[in-house]
C-alpha cells in the first residue's frame, strides 16, 4: 500500500494504545490516514505518543474513553464526525484475557471478559454504523480470535466472548448489506504481548 493510500480517510482504533492496536494505529498512519484512538491507560497513551512521533502531528488524536460504554463511543463518533465530516474506517482490537475452566471461573472474570472482547465491539459498531451508514460507505474491522475456532477448554469466559464476537459479525454484516459499509472479523492466533507475559 502506498504512503498516501489513505490519505483523507478516518479511522477510530480502539485498543489502539495496546500492543496490536499499535501496530495498527502506526501502520494506518504511515498509510495517511487520520486517526482517533480511544485511551484510558496514561502510560500506554504516552508510548503511542512516542512511537508515533512528530509525523502523526494533526493526524493521531488518543482520546480518554471507555470503550464499553456505548454513550461514550457515540460521543466519540459525534466528534470525530464533526471535525471530519466523515469516520471511514473503524478497527475494534481492544480486547483481554483470562484463563480458567467454567468452574475456575468467578462472576467478575466473566462480566470482564464480556464487557472487553464483546460489549466493545457492541458499542463501536453500533456508534459508528449510523454515521458510516449516512455516508454510504465504510469499513469496519473487528478483530476476534482463532483459539476460539473450534472452542477450546481452559478459558471459557474469553472463548465465549470471542465466539460471541464472531457471531456479532456475521449478524451485522447482513443487517448492512447494501449500505456500503462492510464488516470483517480476522482471526489472529496467539500473539507475544506483554499483556499475555503477565495473565
């Protein structure tokens, strides 16, 4: 893809301070787009910042939001529509993990799990489909995971969620069709994230 491939094009990544989301956030902006990320960790906020660099100046704008609140992420959308005019692009990579078997497992690892894999992708597809939907055109990317195809045993809260996700996709994928505006979910296997290193 060329520099300036996306040139003029918005993007909202959320999980977009994460060890993924980075690498999307950075790659989007070296391909010319604008883009907004949500953020609520400070330190995370900062690297972003950093790795960035003076290049993304007036292109990258990290926002303080919870992505599982569906009125903060229609907030979002609102402004980003309002500075742009336009939200062409939305990547749903925020996400986390947890390990256990079903009976391993408490009530609050499971609402985590739902609300950080599942409920944030509810709430920016669902913030970002009207203003995608008036404009005829739009693309969104949600990243789910392969440990989940076939479920596997072991973590039954995080395979839910992302099972769950999968399905979400392929449900709004039809409920779009004809709007211009596509939906995705890509598969990644285990990834090497510091995040991982700790759970």
């Amino acid at each position: 893809m060329s520099p300036a491939a996306l040139a003029g094009r918005v993007a909202v990544v959320t999980g977009g301070t994460g060890a993924l989301g980075q690498a999307i956030t950075l790659r989007l902006l070296a391909d010319g787009a604008a883009v907004w990320v949500p953020w609520i960790v400070p330190a995370e906020r900062d690297r972003l910042l950093e790795r960035a660099g003076p290049t993304a100046t007036g292109r990258l704008f990290p926002v303080e939001t919870d992505v599982t609140s569906l009125e903060a992420m229609t907030d979002l959308a609102a402004a980003i529509r309002e500075r742009h005019g336009a939200l062409d692009i939305l990547v749903a990579a925020v996400g986390g993990f947890a390990g256990g078997a079903l009976l391993e497992t408490d009530r609050a690892t499971w609402d985590r799990m739902l609300a950080l894999n599942l409920t944030s992708v509810f709430a920016a597809t669902r913030a970002v489909a009207p203003v995608m939907s008036a404009a005829g055109r739009g693309r969104m990317v949600v990243i789910a995971s392969r440990a989940v195809v076939p479920p596997a045993p072991g973590f039954i809260a995080y395979t839910t969620a992302k099972a769950g996700v999968i399905a979400f996709v392929q449900a709004l994928a039809q409920e779009l069709r004809g709007r211009g505006v596509t939906v995705n979910a890509v598969l990644p296997s285990t990834m090497d994230t510091p995040a991982l290193a700790v759970v």
